[in-house]
C-alpha cells in the first residue's frame, strides 16, 4: 500500500474506531408491566448504540428489574453491557421516577459513580442524573432528563441548566432525554449562547394516539444537546420503532416516544 493510501486507511480506521453511539429514549413506565416479548423488542432497537440513556423507569417494584432484564436480554446477544440505576427521583409535586445507563463495556468505561443532580433538586422535580464516561482517553458526561409535562411548564425546570455547565466546568455536559419542550423555546437561548446544540431540528418524537393519515408523531420534545467546539457530530436521528408494529396502540405498549440518537467523535 501507498504511504498516503495507508495513512488515509489509518486516519479513515481511527476515526472509525473512535466513534461513539449514543442513544436516548423515554420508554414509557418502564417496569413489571414490560413483557418479555416487550422487552426483546426494546433491545432490538438499542443494541447498535455504545450507551443508552433511559427515562420513565419506574420508582417503585419492577423498575430496577425492568432494566436488568433488558441488559440480559442485550448481555445474549453476543456484546457484554453493564448498567447503572439512579435513586427514585426526589419529587414530591410530580411523578418521581427512576433514570438508567447502559453501555457497552468494550466500547466506553464509566468513570466513578454515576449522580443525581444535588443543588436543584427542589426546583427540578425529575432532577437530572449523570454519569461520566470514557473513550479513547477522553471523557464525557451524559445529563439524562425527563421535564414535567407541557402543561406544567417544563421551562421553568430548564431555566436551571443555564448554570450546570459552569457549575462543572471540567465536565464535558451533553444534556439528553424528554424535555417535553421543542429546541426553539427560549428557555434554551442561554445553552446555545454558550455553544450548545440540538441534534435535531423541528422533528418531532412523541407519537399521537392515532395517525391522522400518514401523520403519527406529535410534538418536538426529545433531543440531545451538545457543545460543538467538544464534539464533532456525525450523524443522529430519531428511530420510527411503531412502523414495526399494526397500529400506534401496539407500539404505544413500548412506548409513546421514539428513541433518537447520535453520532459522534471527542475534539
């Protein structure tokens, strides 16, 4: 091979190699009521991403369980996966719930414990939970979210995250889950002001009840938010799991968002 030709396969193999797949996804009351035939299909969609970040794990019985089950299921599948649980969400207004990681242990190393967000918690009522990762030397911290719902003002819990980049200023943030508020608010001028961007733009993520037509999805809720002088973003997207299924109330017993994802390499 040409010395060009092989420093090209070089840089082309590294970049390669050094990708990480990130997946996030609201599946909805994720617990005992799960099936196994559920669960399968959950780790179907997942099993292609490094890490996944979980929102609407259930506080009480069958929440914990539901998480291990999936990673089982994934752990069959021929890539070994490992996972951490947050405490139940220290709600008192709202519903309180449970966040999960998972990862694939050859593809990222979780570094120290894995923590629910400490200072905001009385005015986050779902308050974020992070952990730190690891690739090729470089690290990341993923802020796993699930706001309050659209009628009970989801922006003024994301008014707060303004303030956690220079909170943990030695961590690479990338803020990630169901914001039950589209990228356009307002609320996210301050993020983008400080080099945050959305993955997605004007898509929507939350699937109606019933199509209306070829329409199924009905609000821009989730996304991932990153600092684009940290990350070079390959590719991302959101995945139509419901068109596997007959109709919306089928696919709505996994759940009533679509996972969405990205790609990318650490600067």
């Amino acid at each position: 091979m040409k010395p060009l030709h092989l420093l090209l396969f070089f840089l082309y193999s590294f970049t390669i190699f050094s990708q990480t797949k990130i997946l996030s996804w609201n599946i909805e009351n994720l617990g005992k009521s799960k099936s196994e035939v559920e669960v399968e299909f959950m780790a179907k969609v997942v099993m292609n991403y490094d890490v996944v970040a979980i929102q609407e794990v259930v506080a009480g019985y069958g929440g914990s369980q539901a998480v291990a089950r999936l990673v089982a299921i994934l752990n069959r599948k021929g890539s070994k996966w490992d996972y951490t649980i947050s405490d139940p969400t220290s709600s008192s207004t709202y519903k309180t719930e449970r966040y999960a990681f998972i990862w694939k242990t050859s593809k990222v190393k979780k570094i120290g414990s894995a923590w629910l967000e400490k200072k905001y918690y009385l005015e986050i009522d779902r308050e974020p939970y992070y952990a730190t990762f690891e690739k090729d030397g470089k690290a990341f911290t993923l802020v796993n979210f699930h706001a309050i719902t659209k009628s009970k003002q989801p922006e003024t819990e994301i008014k707060y995250f303004k303030f956690l980049p220079q909170e943990n200023p030695n961590l690479n943030l990338i803020f990630l889950g169901d914001f039950n508020c589209p990228q356009s608010h307002t609320v996210f001028n301050p993020l983008k002001k400080m080099g945050y961007v959305p993955v997605l733009v004007g898509e929507k993520t939350s699937l109606k009840r019933e199509c209306d037509g070829a329409i199924c999805l009905a609000s821009e809720f989730d996304n991932i938010f990153y600092q684009s002088s940290k990350l070079n973003v390959l590719n991302g997207g959101k995945i139509l799991f419901y068109t596997d299924f007959e109709n919306l109330k089928e696919a709505r017993k996994i759940s009533d968002h679509l996972p969405i994802w990205v790609e990318f390499s650490l600067n």
